[in-house]
C-alpha cells in the first residue's frame, strides 16, 4: 500500500470522553502523520437518537473542537462534517440494495435495544445505521478505520457489502479493515461497563474541574475497608490511572492496593489529578480555538470541499456500475 488512506468518525451527541480519546481520537491523531487521514463528525448518525436541532450543531461545533484542540492537524488532515458530503446517503441507498436483512438483524445496536424490551419501537435509522456507516467508509476509498472495539462489528458489515458489490458489479470499491489498539480497546466507564455516553458513566474530555471530580469521586468501588488488601487488576481506578501516569507511578498505586492501608478515596483524587494536568495543554488550546469565532468553520468549510472532491468521484464510479448514468 503507498500511502494509506484513514478514516474515522465520531458521533455528535453529547461531550466527548476518555473513552472517545483513546480508543479513537489519539489514535486517529497518530495516524494523520502516515497517510491520508479524513476525520468527520457523523452528524446523520447522531440523527438516530438526538432530535433537537439546536443541540446537534452544538455538539457537532464541540467535537470539531475537541477534535482540534487534541492535536488534529487541518493542514495534515481533512476534518469535516458527515452531512457537508450528502452523497454519503446516495451510496448508503445503494448499498441497501444488496444489504441482507439478516446481517443487520445481527448487528449489536439493533439487537441490544430489541433485548431491552423498550416500549419505543427501533427506528429504521438505528437498524439501517450500519448501512451509511459503511458508506462512509467506502465513499472515501479508505484502507485503514481506527476505532475502538465496539465499532468492530461495523467495519466487518463494511467489508461483506465491499466485497458483495465487487463481485456482483466489478472491483469498484476498497476494502477497508479496522484499526484498533488491544490495550485501549474497551476503556472502562465510572461505573466499570464500557465508558458510553449512552451509559451515563462517562468522565468528559472537557469538563469544569470540580464536576469532573464529583465524576471521578464516584467511580464505583467494593466495601473492601481502607486497611485491607485490594486487587489492583479488577480496579477500574488502576485501569484509567494506567492511561494517565507513568509506569513507575502505576507500580506505586498497584503496590500501595496490595500492601492495604490506602483507601479508595486516596487513589481516585490521584486518579483526578492525573487525568486534570494531562489535558491541562488542550484546555488551553480549546480556549483559545473557541475565542477566534470563524475558526471551526472555515475549517470545516474546507473540509467539506476536500471531502466532497474525494466522495463525488467515487459515486461516478459507483453510479456508472450499477447502471444509473
Ligand atoms: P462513537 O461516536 O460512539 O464513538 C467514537 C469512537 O470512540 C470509540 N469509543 C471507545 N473506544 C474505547 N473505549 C470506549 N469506552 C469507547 N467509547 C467510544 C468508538 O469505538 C469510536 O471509534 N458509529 C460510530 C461513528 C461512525 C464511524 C463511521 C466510525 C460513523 N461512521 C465510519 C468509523 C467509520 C460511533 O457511533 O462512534
């Protein structure tokens, strides 16, 4: 492969957290130096949950600036708005068209909400999610798509409908594969499941100090007393401290859950103090982001173009494929 092409997004519907920044952002941030890396916020995607017009730009305005402010490079990477490129929803049709209900059917988002037995029924747009997730991926050619575990299943759906649409019409698209890092895979949420917005047990990137302590504070522990031994491997305290500190300082902590005598409050305010001065420097740059007004959306506005430049010409070639042109 020459040089590769990268893509990711992210869903604008609420505060992006720890969760978002390992197991993608920071990721997607290193790999903006070895390819071409195309970043969007997947604001059509939000659409399946989020109903309030208001509160989607909001968010969508967060991200990019979150996303910036943590180290994406607009001069090194596209960063742009899913709905800016709308071609997205022609291929996603597309691709409906040779989409087996079965394989959707088995997808997790669609099959987690028919186990809880809401008394909402399940939009189309949650169980046909998968469908413009893959033409996201396919409409910009890409090769490579750093995302955390739980997206995993996504990016084989992406590869089944990349390969069906090669045979059935010629190699027109790239089959692309994901990209996710073992040891930051699934980062653990406040109250130990999986750190989800959708949870509400999420620590934000960029939260006011004194919530995020509440936050942090309430990560949910066992009754073990102050002075008695305790399993620093089952911890999620010791699992998120690992992302902030280094190994010596992470030997300290786990020495200190085995030797007993320290209490949980103890390592969680360590645990917050961490996670506050290692986003100290992206705090400051969000400030000062924020304060030019136009500066998310003249990039945004680039990006789209950029993006647009990429997605029109695959659709030509998809267009003229499948017999539409
Ligand atoms: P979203 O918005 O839920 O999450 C964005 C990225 O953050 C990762 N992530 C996590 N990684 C590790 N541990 C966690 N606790 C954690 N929580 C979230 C997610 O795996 C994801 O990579 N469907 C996607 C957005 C999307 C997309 C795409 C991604 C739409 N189209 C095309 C890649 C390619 C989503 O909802 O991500």
């Amino acid at each position: 492969m020459a040089t590769p092409r990268i893509l990711s997004g992210i869903k604008p519907t609420g505060q992006l957290h720890i969760g978002n920044y390992f197991g993608m952002m920071r990721p997607a941030i290193d790999w903006q130096e070895r390819g071409e890396a195309y970043y969007f916020i997947a604001d059509y995607h939000a659409l399946t949950s989020v109903h309030d017009p208001q509160a989607i730009r909001e968010y969508s305005r967060g991200v990019a600036l979150d996303f910036l402010a943590c180290g994406l490079d607009p001069a090194k990477a596209v960063l742009f708005r899913q709905s800016d490129v709308p071609q997205v929803t022609e291929l996603t049709w597309i691709l409906s068209c040779v989409a087996p209900m079965p394989m959707l059917e088995n997808c997790h988002a669609y099959k987690d909400h028919l186990a809880r037995k809401q008394e909402e029924p399940a939009l189309h747009g949650l169980f046909a999610y998968p469908v413009l997730m893959a033409a996201d991926i396919l409409l910009y050619d890409s090769n490579i798509v750093p995302v955390g575990r739980d997206q995993k299943q996504h990016v084989e759906v992406t590869r089944d409908l990349a390969e069906k649409m090669n045979r059935i019409f010629g190699k027109i698209l790239i089959v692309p594969e994901a990209s996710i890092r073992a040891e930051v895979e699934t980062i653990p949420g406040l109250d130990g499941r999986k750190m989800s917005k959708s949870y509400g047990n999420t620590a934000p990137l960029f939260d006011e100090e004194k919530s995020l302590k509440k936050k942090i504070m309430g990560i949910v522990t066992d009754s073990t007393p102050v002075e008695a031994p305790k399993d620093p491997a089952s911890s999620s305290i010791v699992q998120l401290y690992r992302l902030f500190a280094s190994p010596a300082e992470v030997a300290v902590m786990e020495e200190q859950f085995r030797g007993g005598g320290v209490g949980y409050g103890d390592f969680k305010k360590r645990l917050f103090g961490a996670i506050w001065d290692y986003f100290a420097p992206m705090r400051t740059r969000r400030a000062e982001l924020e304060s030019d007004g136009g500066y998310v959306n003249r990039v945004l506005r680039e990006g789209a173009e950029r993006a647009g430049a990429v997605a029109e010409k695959t659709m030509a070639r998809v267009r003229s494929a499948v017999g539409l042109r």
